[in-house]
C-alpha cells in the first residue's frame, strides 16, 4: 500500500470524525495565533463554537471558520481600552527606570488586572445563569482556551469538558510555572529579564520577583473568584488546581527559543505554529522591495497594540533611517515623521510574515511579541529590539543572548543611537548567522508544530481527555508537594533516636558514677 493513499485514508478518518470544539479565547495578538488553529480545525472537518463579548476587538461575530456566542456585556479588552491603557503605560516608562516609574508601572498593572477580573468574573456569573444548559445541550467534546483569561477554564470544569490550553501565559504568570517544576536558581521569572545563568544576587532579584508576583495573584487575580468557585463548585475548589487539571498545555514555544527547564508530559511545544512559507507579496510592495537592489530591506512593526509613538521618538526613528542605503517599510499610523526620508514606505497593515520570508529582507525591528519574534525566527530574519512593554523585554533577551539580534531601550534612545544600532545588526554578519542557525534548528523536526497541535487536540477528542498524561501533584498540599511532612517526620525521629541515645547514655553515667560513689 503506498503512502499516498494511507494518508488520504487517514486525511478521510480524520475529517469523518468531526468532533464539537468549544473555544474560549483572548482577544487582540492572542487571537490572531487562536484563529490559525481555528482554521485548521475547521479544514478537518470539526465544528468551532467561539464564545466572544459584545466589544471584542479582532474576534468577529460572523465567520465562516465557526459559530459565535456573544455576551451582551464588555469585556474592557477592546481597541480604545488597550490603546490607552498601553499608551499610558509608555508615558510612565518615559519618565525613565527609576524605582519610582516601575513602582507607578506596576501599580497601573495592577490596577488593570484588577478590573479586568472584575469583568471577567461577572461575564462567567452570567454564562453560568444564562448559558450554561445550552452549551451542555451541545455536547462539546473538548474546550480550547487562551489560559491567560480564567473563563475557559472555569466553564469547561462546570460543563465538565476535557481541557486544552493554548498558552504562553496564565493568570498566575508564565504557563510553565504553573504545571512544572520551576527552580528559581536557574528558571527566570518574566520581568527580571534574566538567562538561566544567574550570579548570586540576581537570583535574590528573582526571587524576590516571584514572591511579588505570588503576592499580585493573591491580591488582584484569585479573590475575584472565590464567591463563584464556592457557588458553582463547592467551598474546597481551588482555583490554581482547576488550571493544573487541564488536560494538554500546547505551549507557544519551543527550546530553540526558550532556556532549556523541566517540563511534564501533558506539555505539547509548538512554537512557531502560526509561521508559514511566504507568499508573494502584493504587487506595489513588490516592487518597492525590488527596487532597494543589492542594500536590501527593512521591516518595523510594534505589533497590534502599538499604533503611534510620541511625535520626538518617531521623528528620531524616522531620521535614523534616512541615513540608510536600504529601503523601509514602516507600519505606523501616527502622524507622518516630519524627518521621513525617501527610502521610507509607512503602511497601516504590512503581511508580515510574507515580508519576513522575503530574501531582500535584511532586518526586522520589532517590539518582541511572541508572534514576531517566532515569524522571525522562522525565516531566519535578524531582529533590532525596541521592547516597550509586558514580556517583550525577556522575549528579546532570549534572542540577544543567542547572538541573533541586539535591543535597544526606546525610551533614552536617540537618532544616533538607533542608527547605531541598525548599523551593527545590518553589518555584522553574525547576527543573521545566528538567526539562520536557530531557524535551521527550529525547522528540524519531524512534524511541523501545527501538524503536532492538532495531533494532539484530536488525541484528546478522541480519548474524551489524557489523563494518563497528567501529574496528580497538584491536588497534593504544599507541605506534601515539597515533602516538608516527609523531611519534618524523619528529622522528628532522627532527634527522638539521638534524644533517647542522649538519656541512655545519662543514665549510664549516672549508673556508673553511683556505682563509684557507693565503692569510695
């Protein structure tokens, strides 16, 4: 039997299953990697059902990949929300790195998380009270969601569905440090912009940081759940226990990218999931690229988020790359930079990833969102970071320790130092070296990460769970977990052994001393 036909075989029992998938996402970049898996689901012939609030930003009520519930209420997650939530997180960063600007950082944080969980826990009330038995009436056969909100979560304990995570993060911070174990000596914390190899007093830093962010959890995240676990679920549910239970954690990374660290086997690694092959460009770009001749082009985006930049930062970004001898293109929809030179293209929308796998493409500046910085890695583009804010910073740490690109702080940055910086990573033949080098690893394996994915959320349809892949730790207490029970009892007994040898030998002496005594 040839291959060709045990494939279409398989292509046809795949398709013939069919499974229900309930899907719970994040809106904004989260989404755009959730629809790629979306797409594909639905081209193996599954039924998407996508749960969605009345402001969603990218998550459309009408499409043609899946069925949407809208709530009739908002999520604060929308375009002009997060546009000025970010905006004025970069003027408190502005101010500089003092104490004082991270402290007013953290404090605007965590006032965000606060209401967002606010919301959140009064969306799932409401899904609980009105939506409830509809969604049990369908009989889904798994839920997928973005472990960053808590709402599939909860939802697929109370419909009682098997559990895939499409993560990077969760509430309570990287997804790893939830599910595996996570020593501090040498797993940095997201925000100390640490490698696995720390001196003494950075690892105190990262500790101390992970203690402030437990600290965080406690106080803006798991109150605003209490209330509902408690009705919906009994008063001895817990809340981080109802992530551990997940059934699949599909992470959106993968080692040639993140520090090597334990993992667990229900932990399927699919970074760069969403990179595909380029596709030619549109026509007008094409040729704006084909006519930068042998110097080349340049590509900047800040992502979903970030649509301008402060009027000086971005006429010095614009200055710096007219002195350039390649060509730009800039997505950016702020104000024209009065510096702008000739060479310089602004675009509203750029198909990045067609850009990234173009071969006149010599840079990509980015603000290191975990998508860019895949796509990047994917096509083996060298990367000038300008982090801005939430994870980008360690994003772009992880490719710089790697040789593969180099970061700049945006905020005391000027013309001179950008252009130097564009100069280094330009001219410098090791970075793009590198960054080849990690796509070469990154691409060589033996399924291409989409291909694992859906392997794996098929598997788990299929055998209604995999729960012969999941770690019962977590229903263990703390004290058993780290075995401080086990090591108190046996530090009980080794004292209660030395304690009984110690009164023994008193009493031997004691003896012994009469003895003596009644002899003189």
């Amino acid at each position: 039997m040839s291959w060709s036909w045990i494939s279409f075989c398989w292509l046809c029992a795949t398709a013939a299953y069919g499974g229900k998938v309930l899907v719970f996402p994040l809106d904004g970049s989260h989404w755009i990697n959730m629809k790629v898996i979306i797409e594909e689901l639905h081209s193996r012939g599954h039924q998407v059902t996508v749960i969605r609030h009345n402001d969603s930003w990218y998550i459309k009520e009408t499409s043609p990949l899946y069925t949407s519930v809208t709530l009739d209420m908002e999520s604060g997650f929308d375009e002009d929300s997060m546009g000025a939530f970010v905006a004025h997180l970069l003027e408190v960063q502005q101010g500089g790195h003092s104490s004082w600007s991270y402290l007013k950082m953290e404090i605007q944080l965590a006032g965000a998380i606060n209401d967002f969980n606010i919301k959140m826990s009064q969306a799932l009330e409401k899904i609980f009270q009105t939506l409830a038995q509809p969604l049990l009436q369908a009989k889904y056969d798994l839920m997928l969601t973005d472990p960053a909100v808590p709402g599939g979560v909860l939802l697929a304990h109370y419909l009682k569905l098997p559990l895939v995570f499409n993560v990077r993060w969760t509430t309570q911070g990287e997804g790893h440090l939830s599910i595996a174990p996570s020593p501090l000596s040498y797993i940095p914390i997201m925000g100390t912009e640490l490698s696995d190899k720390m001196t003494f007093f950075q690892r105190v830093v990262n500790v101390l940081i992970f203690a402030f962010g437990k600290y965080q959890f406690a106080q803006n995240v798991a109150p605003h759940y209490t209330v509902l676990l408690e009705k919906y679920f009994g008063p001895d549910a817990d809340y981080s226990s109802m992530f551990q239970a997940a059934d699949l954690w599909l992470m959106r990374v993968d080692f040639v990218f993140e520090f090597p660290r334990p993992t667990m086997p229900n932990v399927v690694y699919m970074g760069g999931f969403q990179c595909k092959p380029a596709k030619p460009l549109p026509a007008h770009l094409e040729e704006f690229v084909q006519s930068s001749g042998e110097h080349g082009v340049v590509i900047m985006s800040l992502g979903t988020l970030i649509a301008d930049l402060p009027f000086d930062l971005a006429d010095s970004i614009a200055a710096a790359f007219a002195k350039l001898p390649q060509k730009v293109i800039w997505r950016y929809k702020g104000k024209r930079p009065a510096t702008m030179g000739n060479n310089t293209l602004l675009v509203d929308w750029m198909p990045q990833n067609d850009l990234l796998g173009h071969p006149k493409v010599k840079l990509f500046v980015a603000h290191g969102g975990t998508n860019g910085v895949q796509e990047a890695l994917y096509h083996g583009v060298p990367i000038l970071g300008l982090p801005l804010i939430f994870d980008q910073r360690d994003n772009l740490l992880r490719i710089e320790v790697r040789g593969a690109g180099k970061n700049i702080d945006i905020f005391s940055m000027n013309e001179d130092i950008f252009l130097k910086g564009l100069q280094e990573v330009l001219n410098d033949p090791s970075y793009r070296m590198n960054m080849q080098r990690l796509s070469s690893l990154h691409r060589d394996q033996p399924m291409k990460p989409l291909d694992t994915a859906l392997f794996w959320i098929e598997f788990v349809m299929r055998h209604k769970g995999a729960a012969h892949l999941r770690t019962e730790s977590y229903r263990l207490p703390w004290y058993s977990y780290y075995s401080v029970d086990v090591i108190s009892f046996l530090v009980g007994v080794v004292l209660l052994v030395l304690c009984t040898f110690a009164g023994l030998l008193k009493c031997l002496c004691s003896m012994c001393l009469r003895k003596k005594r009644k002899g003189d």
